[in-house]
C-alpha cells in the first residue's frame, strides 16, 4: 500500500524538507570525503611506498557528481510521488555511527596489515569454519572477522556509508518503486510477501517494511551476527517482526511460489559465477508467477568501460575475489535462464538494478 504523497501539498513545508535532505546527504558525504582523506593520509604514512589505486580523470569525476545529485533526486521524487514516507530520507543510525566510528579507525591498522600481506582467510578461533561455503570463508573488504562476527555486523553499515558517501540507503530505496509497481499491475493474493535475500544487518528490510506496512517480510542471510544486528534493528520499529532466517541463498528454505517479491541488495558482487546462477535459481523458484524480482548491485564495466578505472580500483583497495568477474557478467542472461523475463535495467549512482518478473 502507497502512503500519501506530500508533493504540493504545503510547498514552504516541502521546500524546506527538499533542502533539509539535500543539506543532510552533503554532509555525509563532506563527512565521507574526510574519512576518506584522513585514512589515505594515516595509509601513507605507516605504509609509504604503497601506491595501489589510479586517480579518477576529471570526466569520471563529473560523472560521478552528476550521478549522485541524479540519485537524490530520484529518492526525492519517489518519497514525493509516496513510494515511501518522506522520514525514511532522514532515517540515519547516528548513535551506532558515534559509538562505532571510533571503532572502525582502530580497526583500520588491522585492515591494512590483511591488505598488505594479503591475508583474507582471518576468524576468530571459535568460528566454525566448516558451516559455510567456501567462497564465503573470506575477510570480504579485509573487514575483521569477514562476515562472522558482531564486531564486523557493528561496523558493516558505517563502512558501506563511508563507501558510498552517504548514499547506500538512498541506492537500497531504488528497489521500492519497481515492486509497488508491479503490486499495483498485478495484484497479489494477499498477503503480499517480500523476501529480502542476503538481508545482512537489515537496511533494505527497514526501508521496505515503511513502504509497505501490509507486507509480509522475511529476510534471510549467512551470517548469524548480521542477522542479530538485522533482528536489532528491526525491533526498534513498530508492527510485525520479517522473520529473519540463517540460510544459504543457494537453496532457500521455503516452498515454490510462495514470495509475490524478492530483493536482493549487493549480493551477486560477492559470489562466484555459478553460484549467481543457482542464486537466480532459487529465487525464480520460490518466487509466484506475476511476481518480481529486484537485483540492486554494483555498476558493471560491460555497461560503461570508461568507469573501468573507479572499478579497478575498489577491487584493488577491497578483498573482493569474485569483483572483476561480476562486473563483465551478463545477469540478463542468467535471469532468462531461469525463467525470469527481464522488465527494466536501470542505473542509480553506482549500482545497477534488474528488475524481473516470473511470467504468469
Ligand atoms: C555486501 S553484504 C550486503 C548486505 C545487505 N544486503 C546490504 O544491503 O547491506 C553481503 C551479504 O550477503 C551475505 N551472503 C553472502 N553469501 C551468501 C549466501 N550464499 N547466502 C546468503 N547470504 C549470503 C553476507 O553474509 C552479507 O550479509
């Protein structure tokens, strides 16, 4: 169900949201741009002969600026035309970000050693290695711990915030409008149920359980600490729990035909080939005919080689094995081979998003 749109209702009112927003993403990116500067300078000084990304040409660099004012005006629009409620433009976890930022510079040395060394096979002791798959058994990023433990849960959204200037949300809402979309041309039998695929610490769930208070969530990932930080999260708001799952995407515990929507945010980047198809798979498999599917994932170089460059670089500087991989793969493809009909491919910022529908 869509809230009610506020657009031109009280223009002053709306104005002065409009500049409050934009006011507030700068900022984080002003913010983002100085962790950033302020990391490189502390890199350079303890690691001095480094030299491991390649500076962005000025057209790359107006690119980006373009893309990024492109995106918040989209977010705008789409809380304006009432996909979602305009507080979710605001919605930021200031708290954890004071509590757990002076964590993540600790962190950083330990980063830089893994990188250095390149070490990206480090767990704590008490991990059971042997439950996960072996493409997952990685410090993704170099991040402590990879994805298996509370520190690394409390300090992922921080780290994907820094990444992406402030934006990662405002990337994750682009999945929204497709599914109220194709809700409203195909209406499900109630209830409408959205699963949310590798959920992490529960982000996209939040943003979509604002957008569609009727909604039935479920939201499934490998790790149990993101899942706790996911369940954290989520209890904080009011209504019905998404049932959070431990589960591989590879073979979802639920029955055919069951979600009437799927997202799956920043996943396919992180997964080797085959695995991104068993993936799609699964996802096709569970997913009831009329129902649609919404990929949100890195930008690709089959798109656009001229960001190459921008790409190579965040596979240099992160622990990402199966990066370079991902961004040359045609998922059209893989989609169609599972039975999937592509509707729409569209770019925000530095993401790509398919959206597909499994046919009636
Ligand atoms: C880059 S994070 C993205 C998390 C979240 N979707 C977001 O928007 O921030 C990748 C997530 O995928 C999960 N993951 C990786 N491989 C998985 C698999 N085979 N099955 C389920 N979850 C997986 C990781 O545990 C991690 O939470």
């Amino acid at each position: 169900m869509l809230v009610a749109p506020f657009a031109s209702q009280l223009p002053f009112v709306e104005e002065t949201l409009h500049s409050s927003y934009q006011a507030l993403q700068w900022g984080k990116n002003i913010f983002a741009i100085a962790h950033k500067t302020l990391s490189a300078r502390l890199l350079n000084t303890v690691f001095p002969t480094e030299e491991r990304t390649q500076p962005l040409s000025p057209e790359l660099q107006a690119w980006l600026k373009e893309r990024y004012e492109a995106l918040l005006q989209q977010d705008w629009q789409d809380a304006a035309a009432g996909f979602y409620p305009a507080t979710l433009l605001f919605d930021a976890p200031w708290e954890e970000f004071l509590r757990f930022y002076p964590l993540l510079l600790l962190d950083l040395p330990q980063m830089w050693q893994r990188a250095r060394s390149r070490q990206f096979q480090e767990f704590a002791h008490n991990v059971r290695l042997e439950d996960y798959p072996q493409y997952y058994r990685q410090n993704f990023h170099y991040q402590t711990d990879g994805y298996l433990s509370d520190t690394s849960a409390n300090l992922y959204d921080i780290q994907v915030e820094l990444l992406f200037g402030g934006t990662a949300d405002a990337m994750r809402r682009r999945v929204i409008a497709p599914i109220a979309q194709q809700v409203v041309a195909h209406p499900p039998t109630p209830p409408l149920r959205i699963l949310d695929v590798a959920c992490g610490t529960g982000r996209t769930l939040k943003q979509l359980r604002y957008a569609f208070p009727g909604a039935v969530l479920f939201g499934l990932d490998l790790s149990p600490a993101y899942l706790r930080k996911a369940n954290a999260l989520l209890a904080t708001q009011t209504g019905a729990l998404p049932q959070l799952i431990q589960g591989n995407a590879e073979s979802l515990p639920y029955v055919d035909s069951y979600f009437s929507a799927i997202t799956c945010v920043f996943l396919f980047h992180e997964l080797p080939a085959p695995v991104r198809q068993n993936v799609i798979h699964e996802c096709a498999r569970v997913l009831q005919p009329g129902g649609i599917f919404v990929i949100c994932d890195s930008i690709q170089s089959l798109d656009s080689p001229e960001q190459r460059p921008m790409m190579e670089n965040f596979a240099n500087l992160f622990h990402e094995p199966f990066y370079r991989n991902y961004i040359e793969d045609d998922l059209n493809l893989r989609l169609e081979k599972a039975g999937l009909v592509v509707k729409e491919v569209q770019h925000h910022f530095m993401s790509k998003y398919w959206v597909a529908v499994k046919p009636s």
